[in-house]
C-alpha cells in the first residue's frame, strides 16, 4: 500500500469518527495521574531549555494541546484530519491548529522547543517510521524534548469501526519499545526514559521520553 492510499483511509476515518473520538478522549488527561505526570515532566523540559513553541502531531481535537498550553507552553497542533482540527479550533479558541501529516511536516528546521505525539505514531507502517523520525529531528531545536506515547506489543490489525460505531479503515500498530527507541537512535535522538502504562492488561501502552541529540548538526542527525 501506497502513503498516499493509507494515509488517506487514515484521513477518512478520522474526518468520519471525530465526534465520537473527542467525546471519549476529552477527560482521559484528567483522570490519568501518570499522563498528567508524563505531560508536567515533558512541559519542564522545554521550560529548562528556555521555553519557544511546542508541536502537538497528531493533535486530534486539541486536548493534549490545551493541556500543554495550560501548563504554561506555547504549544500548537497539527493533524491529517481536516474534521479534528475544525473541532479542535471550536473547542479551544484560543490556540493555532493547522492540517497536516507527520509524513511530509511542513515546519522549518529546528523551529519547535519540543514536540510531542501521543497515539499518531500507531497508524504509520514501519517501513515509514524512520522518515518521519527524521521529520521530528529536522523540525526541533539542539536538545529539545521529544515524547511518544503509543500502543506497546507485537500484533498489527485494521480497524474497521470505532468511536461510536461508526465505519473505519485504519491499520493499527503495536510496538515494544525498545524497537521504538533504536528508530529513534538511529534518527539523532538520545533515548532518556520509558514508562509502561498498564503493563499487565489488555492494551498497555508506553511513554516514551528523548531528546534530539544536542550536538547533530541542524537538521541532519549527523554529529
């Protein structure tokens, strides 16, 4: 399968559940001490190297930006779903959201303090993830932080329906994450932490914590 074709059922999907999704993400940061732990040590770090504006990918309808936005950050959101986005703009007025893809991320080199995404990186194929790693190294700044948060196991699957009963066609991707980190090595990022969420039920997920590398040339993750 082509980005293009899965990108776009990716797309689709989202544009078709994006009620349903917010309606049961709305409160997840709220009631999750440890996700509220992750975002408080996340928001420290880019307020230790100075502060500057924070990339939310994968955004959804702006719930992690608010969150980021309300522990002082000048955070921001992008997403593929052009209905998230509108839902976000909706809900928080306040702050920018735009459209648009991990895989081809249109922000200059080393404009962002820090960037975070958390359940965006499970849509994209392996064969993918390197690339846009290479996306995230571009787009931060020497040193700044980088958080992932994202299913933890083995098994791949497509989604067919959710949020709501409503008709998907997303392919799904679990990954341990170690295997996680060595992508992120091998794009200019030093691996700092990882925080297993639920690590005994039926979907754990983890946290994930790095860094670009501080002394790669700009952009390049060449040192």
């Amino acid at each position: 399968m082509s980005t293009d074709d899965w990108l776009a059922d990716t797309r689709a999907s989202y544009d078709t559940v994006a009620a349903g999704y917010a309606d049961q993400v709305r409160d997840v940061i709220a009631g999750h001490q440890y996700l509220r732990a992750a975002l408080a040590l996340f928001a420290g770090s880019v307020r230790t190297l100075g502060g500057g504006p924070v990339a939310d990918i994968g955004c959804g309808p702006g719930h992690v930006t608010a969150h980021l936005h309300g522990l002082g950050l000048d955070a921001f959101g992008i997403d593929v779903s052009p209905a998230m986005i509108d839902l976000a703009r909706r809900d928080h007025p306040g702050l920018r959201f735009a459209v648009g893809s991990m895989t081809d991320l249109d922000l200059p080199v080393a404009s962002v303090a820090g960037l975070l995404a958390w359940q965006s990186l499970i849509h994209i194929p392996d064969d993918e993830v390197p690339a846009v790693f290479g996306h995230f190294h571009r787009v931060l700044r020497p040193g700044g932080p980088l958080q992932l948060l994202f299913h933890v196991g083995d098994e791949s699957w497509l989604k067919t329906q959710g949020y709501g009963g409503h008709p998907m066609k997303v392919h799904v991707h679990r990954r341990q994450p170690d295997q996680v980190a060595t992508w992120l090595c091998d794009a200019g990022f030093e691996v700092e932490a990882h925080m297993l969420l639920d690590p005994d039920g039926k979907a754990p997920q983890a946290v994930l914590f790095a860094r670009r590398s501080a002394g790669d040339v700009a952009g390049t993750g060449v040192r």
